[in-house]
C-alpha cells in the first residue's frame, strides 16, 4: 500500500493545489462560518472520490481544504508541523518559498518519508508524555522542552500543524505537549490547527491553552486557531 500511495500522492497534489488557490480566494479571516462552509463544500465535493484513492491522506477533504486554504492565503510563511505522513510532500509544495519543519518521534517514519522526499526538513524528537498522565500538564510548570531541538524552539511560526503524536490509546504520548507548546511557538498572527478534536484530549488541551486567546472554527476532526484577538 506504500509504494501505491507514493505514487498517487503527488498526482492528487497537482489536482488539489488548482481548487485549494480557489478556496483560498474565498475563505474570510475573521472566519464567516456559513460562506466558508458553503465554499468548502462546493470545492471538496469534486475531490472526494479522487481522496479516497490515496488511503495515506492523513485528512478528509474538507479538512485539507479548510487547511490548505489557509496556507495559500499566508505563503510563503513558516509552518511547523508535528507529524509526518503522506500528505507531508504536500504541505512543503504548497508553502512554496517558504520553510516547513516537520517533528516526528518515529524513526521508521522518518526513513520511509526521507526517501520518498529528502527535501523535508525533518526533526526527530522525543516525547516523554502519556495520556494517562494528561492532567498533570494542566500545570505549565510540568513541561519541559530540554529535548527538542533549539533550532525549532527558538523561533516562531506563521502556522502549526499539530497532528501528532499518537494519542489514540493509553501509553501514547499525546498531544500535549504540541498544543501547549504552540502558545509559544505560533506567532500572534499565526494559525494553529489541531487534528483529532474528536477526542476529549486533543478537545479539552486545545480549549485550555488556545481556546481563550484565538477564534476557534472546526471542520470535521479539525480545529483552526486563528490570530490572537485584539
């Protein structure tokens, strides 16, 4: 399924970057719910079909709409993204003329995607997390990014995508740690999205450290934080 993916993916790249620059000419900022839904919906539904041929897509179409939209609208920009997959060719493509660092704790995911593209900028970290520990980082003192590489730590960014780490069973790491680090990591400008928000972690850590001080608008499991408020 791999092998069939790499190839599929940057076909389905070509065809999707040609609707996502005309989501992007209609998607409003502060975000107008009802026409942004309208346009997403007319411009995904021609896509549907042609995602559900490439399996590794780690969003749905309205979510990578919703997301892509909003890189086309800000590029070139700084992205930083936890979590690397088969859409992460994607994302470096359409941030044309600007830089996308990606974090990824799984060496084997590293290698494959290191050799499917070795133009990533591609960061191994560690997460020393676990969901079944959550609350105890309901307290920011109980965050330590000592491991992380200082080259990502030191700077902000236009925009975050937190899609990772695993946090769908107990001794994951969670999404913690990203959510809470992308209070400081993300520009007051920035965009942070959380995918996921289904569950109560990824929901309740978003609401806690972004939910207060960024205008949230979801899409399927995705959540879109956008500019500080004045």
């Amino acid at each position: 399924m791999g092998s069939m993916v790499e190839r599929i993916v940057p076909i389905i790249c070509r065809t999707l970057h040609k609707r996502i620059l005309k989501v992007a000419k209609c998607m409003l900022w502060p975000v107008r719910p009802i026409a942004t839904r309208q346009c997403l919906r007319k411009m995904t539904r021609a896509n549907t079909s042609l995602m559900r041929l490439c399996v590794g897509m780690q969003l749905s179409p309205d979510e990578l709409m919703l997301l892509g939209g909003c890189i086309e609208r800000i590029r070139p920009c700084r992205i930083l993204v936890f979590g690397l997959g088969y859409d992460s060719s994607f994302w470096r493509r359409l941030n044309h003329g600007g830089e996308t660092v990606f974090l990824e704790d799984n060496p084997s995911w590293i290698a494959l995607l290191k050799r499917h593209d070795p133009s990533l900028i591609i960061h191994q970290i560690e997460y020393d997390s676990d969901i079944d520990d959550a609350d105890m980082y309901l307290d920011r003192s109980n965050v330590n990014y000592d491991t992380w590489p200082e080259a990502v730590i030191s700077n902000t960014y236009d925009l975050i995508i937190i899609d990772a780490p695993t946090g769908h069973s107990p001794g994951c790491p969670g999404r913690m740690l990203p959510i809470i680090a992308s209070t400081k990591l993300a520009s007051p400008d920035g965009h942070v999205f959380v995918h996921d928000c289904d569950r109560d972690i990824e929901a309740g850590f978003s609401d806690q450290y972004l939910g207060p001080i960024r205008t949230m608008y979801q899409v399927g499991r995705l959540r879109h934080y956008g500019p500080i408020h004045n």
